[in-house]
C-alpha cells in the first residue's frame, strides 16, 4: 500500500489540485476579511441581535453557508482531478496491468482526496485563528468550536466525497461528475430548508456548522454529532461499495 | 511445460451481441518472439487485454508460465511488461518522473530507470515534460516502462503505430534482440512486413478468430507470389504438364504455379509454345495480406 501511495504522490506534482486546496480557504477568508473590516459596524450590530457568544462564534455562524457550500464543490472538484490524471494519462490500463491489487488503487485515491481535503481544511482552521488575532477578538481562540467545525466538514461530507470519487473514476468524461457534484450541493442547500427532509445526508454538509442561530440566538449545533455518526458511517458503506464495483469491473 | 509461457482454451469475449474474440487458443513458448497479426478490429487489442487481466474472458482459460491467470494475477503480472493501445504517460510529469512513478510502485531499484531510459534512448529527453513529447518519444517511453521490471513476457500492443520509418526500424531491432536476455514477447500489429521482419512464430486473428498459428516459415510461403499464365487452352496446357510431372493450379482462364524463378518461368514457357499453345501472359502475382486473409478464411470455411 505504501509503494502504491507514493507512486501516486508523484502523480499529483504540478497538478492543479493545489489551487483547489486552496481555493476554499482563500476565498471564504478573504469574504470573512472585508466583512469584519468593511462592515464591520454591520457585523458588531447583528452578533448583538443574534446574541453570539463571541466574535469566534458569529465567525462561524457567519461563514457556515459559504463553507457549506463551498467545500462539497471543491470535494467534486478534488475528486475529479485525482481520477482525471489517470484518466488523461490513459493509466488505468497500465496501473491495473501492474501487480497490485485493484482495492489498493482505489484506496490510495481516496487517501489522496481525502489529505487534499484535509490539508485544506487545517489551512483553513489556521486562516481563521490568525484571521481572529488580526481583527483582535476580545475572546480566547475556541479551538474546539473552530477545529470541530472545520474537520467536522469532511465528515460531514464524507458519503458526497465517496461518491464522487467513485463517479469521476467511472465516468471519462468529467464534466458529467461536476455537473452532479454541483447539482447535488444545491440539492442538499434546499433540503436543508425545509424541516421533513433536513434530515437527508445530503443536507449535512450545510448544517454541519458547530454553532447554529436558533431562537434564542446562536448556539452550539447539538444536532451535530448525530449527523457525522450517519455520514461517517454511510461514507464508510459508499466507499466499500465504490471498491467493490471498481474491483470488478472490466477495464477498457 | 515450463517452456509454454503463454496457453489460452478456446478463449471468449462477448459484448452485448458482437462477439470480438472467439474460441482463441494461443501457444506461445519460451524465447519466441509472436507476432499477432490481424487488420483494424479483428480482436487483438481484446485478447490482449484479457491476458492481462483487465477484462474478463466471456469464456475460455488461460494460462500464463503455466498457471492459471484468474487464481494468481498478481504473482503472474509481477513477471510481465506491457504496453496497451497507445502508451500511458502523465503529461504534468517528466519522461524520468513517469518512470519513477512505476519504480515506486513496484519496489524496482532506482539504477533500472537510467538503464530503460539509454535503452529506448531517451536519457537526453529524460527531463523534459511528456505532454511534450512527439508521439515516437511517448511510444519509446511507454516500452522503456514495460521493460523497467525486467520482464519475462513482454507484451507490446501494435508498438509502432504511429511512427516514422526510422522510428519504425528503431523500435524493431529492440525487439529483435529481447530474447538473448530470455524474454519471450508478444507483439500485435496489422501490417505483415513488420510482423515478418521480426516475429519468430505468427498467429493471424481474424474477425476474432484464429486462423493461422505457425512458424513464420509457414507464413512466408504462403506469402511467396505465383506465376499466372494465361494461354489458349487451359485444359490441354494442364494435360501437357502433367505428363511431364508439373502439376499446376487451374481457374477458367489462366494457370497458377506457386514457382516464380526465372528458369522456371521460361521452361513452362518453352513446354507450352512448342506444344503449339499460344502462350499470351506469363505474370508474377504478388498477394498482399489481405489475399492471404482471404486464402485462410475461405481455407477455414471449406473445413
Ligand atoms: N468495450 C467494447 N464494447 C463493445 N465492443 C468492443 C469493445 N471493445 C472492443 N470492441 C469491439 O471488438 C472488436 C475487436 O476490437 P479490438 O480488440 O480493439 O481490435 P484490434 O485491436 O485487433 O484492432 C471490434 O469490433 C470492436 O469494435
Ligand atoms: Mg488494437
């Protein structure tokens, strides 16, 4: 498994996934950055009105749509480009001609997709620490809150991962899986609308947030740890079946 | 036993309706060199995959350095190299990194990648980025990564497609010389020069079909071109022959002699004009690949 892992760290060399990993943190941090300065009269008002805990708290209220968003679409993303460098390489015939077992291709893409997703994750994580300190948050750093809330994300988004994955090694054609992976994240914002199917996997990743604006203001997201035992554990299931139908499937 | 790298029964593929692979059993032994030969479509690059183990056999075994490729694919893949269809290369890569990404992957020493990359003389280009690459230098590459493991069966899928005449000779006197260091190999291609410029044994597919497997020697002789005669009376000329112990081929018009040196042209020639037939064609016919496929399928139809 270690021999397939470091053959396929090469791969990845001057591949775009790096911009992808950092795409999320870049993007969400910087809108965070001109909110809390530009707006920030704005930002103080409403934390009041929603009565936040800490400026770390509205933080995390603030940006959980946009990352709820945002990170399933760069999971899709990330998922394609680690299945289309085999693809555009014309390498799964070679790969799979080699001796190594075809569960183990599998897996070392989905350890790859997933280090992407968490290295950017803990640049994000790190991005809103420092972004607290520079915007001088009266408040301790909640690493709790922010840690739970940024690796609960890949939790939280485990199953859409494994799918896509799974779709994008598939399918040749990528802008099919992109298409669905986007498709899907909206789904999952409207499910999360509506009261009967929040409950739906697919709307986690937009609640999966650790606080929450209730009616009482916002508070900690108790509905949390139930969402990532379900999708940690239909992530699992997903992946299993992702192997299995690549172990047998034949290879053109 | 030992030496039977290669075995297939009565291999099988099926898709949907379209059968592309049928009843194949193929022979290959220690240190040949096969040439697998069929036009566009005829099943090669389908039996290939199957042997390696990249798409299941509809029905049919096969067997490879004598064991059975469905119970022990790894251990008979570490023993093989292979280059399918047109070559794998990662074009964000350089030649030496895609190298280096197989070197990893199979736990190979790390000297093997310098001695593939003098072999298909790409050492130079070693550091240049594959998407780069004019399309000999990827096919080059792809053959330096079969070879990289030192493998005992090679496997080269129509090797030189693709490439110019130099490119062409280049990639043949490598393969040539492959089994002095006991290597057997298996290479498919659709033209018949390039298979009998290189090939030990021959096996024709056609339609999915194997139609011949021999020595190249059995080929080439089907492959030598005939003497057409053409002459007033036809059956008179075959009497004439006969009595003199030539036998010949007949059609309606023209006489056919599997003969064509030159002294051979002009005794027939004498025979018939003093026998008082007008001779008024004497013509060596060459047969391209094409007749030669239509020879054995129609040889196979009459079975
Ligand atoms: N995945 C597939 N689905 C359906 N038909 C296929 C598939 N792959 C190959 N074929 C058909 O099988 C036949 C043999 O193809 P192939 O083995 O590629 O021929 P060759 O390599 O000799 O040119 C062709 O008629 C081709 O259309
Ligand atoms: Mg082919």
């Amino acid at each position: 498994m270690k021999e397939i892992l470091r053959a396929d760290q090469l791969k990845l060399k001057r591949s775009s996934i790096l911009i992808i990993v950092l795409l999320i943190p870049i993007l969400i941090l910087t809108y965070e950055l001109v909110n809390f300065t530009y707006r920030a009269e704005l930002v103080d008002k409403q934390a009041e009105l929603f009565h936040a805990g800490s400026m770390w708290m509205y933080l995390l209220y603030d940006n959980s749509l946009l990352f709820g968003l945002g990170f399933p679409l760069a999971a899709t993303l990330a998922a394609s480009i680690i299945a289309n460098i085999e693809h555009q390489a014309d390498g799964w015939k070679q790969l799979l001609a080699f001796p190594v077992s075809r569960s183990k291709v599998y897996l070392s893409k989905f350890i790859w997709l997933t280090m992407s997703l968490l290295i950017s994750l803990t640049i994000f994580l790190i991005g809103m620490i420092l972004l607290g300190k520079a915007l001088e948050f009266e408040e301790s750093v909640p690493l709790g809150l922010l840690a739970g809330d940024s690796y609960g994300m890949l939790i939280a988004t485990l199953p859409f991962t494994a799918f896509q994955l799974w779709l994008s090694m598939t399918i040749k054609n990528q802008a099919f899986p992109i298409l669905i992976g986007a498709i899907c994240t909206i789904m999952g914002l409207f499910l999360a609308a509506v009261q009967m199917t929040r409950w739906f996997p697919l709307a986690y990743p937009i609640q999966s947030s650790t606080v929450i604006l209730q009616y009482e203001g916002i508070g900690y997201n108790t509905d949390l740890p139930v969402y990532l035992a379900i999708n940690l554990m239909l992530g699992i299931a997903l992946l299993c079946m992702g192997v299995i139908h690549f172990v047998k499937r034949d290879n053109q | 036993m030992d030496d039977q790298i290669v075995v297939t029964n009565d291999l099988t593929k099926k898709y949907k309706k379209h059968t592309s692979v049928e009843g194949l059993n193929l022979r290959i032994e220690r240190g040949q060199i096969y040439g697998f030969l069929g036009p566009n479509g005829a099943g090669k690059t389908t039996t290939i995959r199957m042997l390696l183990g990249l798409i299941q056999p509809t029905k049919g075994r096969i067997e490879l350095f004598g064991k059975s490729l469905k119970e022990n694919r790894l251990s008979i893949l570490e023993r093989i190299g292979s280059l399918v269809e047109s070559p794998t290369y990662y074009g964000n890569l350089t030649g030496r990194e895609n190298l280096e990404v197989v070197r990893r992957l199979r736990s190979l020493p790390e000297q093997r990648v310098d001695e593939v990359l003098s072999i298909v003389r790409l050492t130079k280009a070693a550091h240049r980025l594959t998407k780069e690459y004019s399309l000999g230098m990827k096919q080059r590459l792809g053959i330096a990564t079969a070879l990289l493991s030192r493998p005992d069966l090679l496997i080269l899928d129509e090797p030189t497609n693709g490439l110019d005449p130099s490119g062409i000779q280049e990639i043949r006197e490598l393969i040539k010389g492959l089994p002095q260091s006991g290597m057997s190999v298996l290479v498919s291609s659709h033209l018949l020069s390039e298979i009998d410029q290189m090939a030990t044994q021959v096996g024709v597919i056609h339609n999915g079909k194997m139609i011949f497997q021999d020595s190249i020697e059995q080929l080439r002789q089907r492959h030598k071109p005939l003497l057409k005669v053409g002459v007033s009376d036809v059956m008179e000329a075959k009497a004439i022959l006969q009595g003199k112990g030539i036998t010949t081929g007949g059609e309606k018009e023209f006489l056919w002699f599997d003969r064509t040196e030159p002294a051979f042209v002009s005794e027939i020639n004498s025979i018939l004009v003093q026998s008082g037939l007008s001779v008024y064609r004497l013509e060596e016919v060459k047969r391209s690949l094409e007749d030669i496929f239509l020879e054995l399928t129609s040889a196979e139809g009459s079975l």
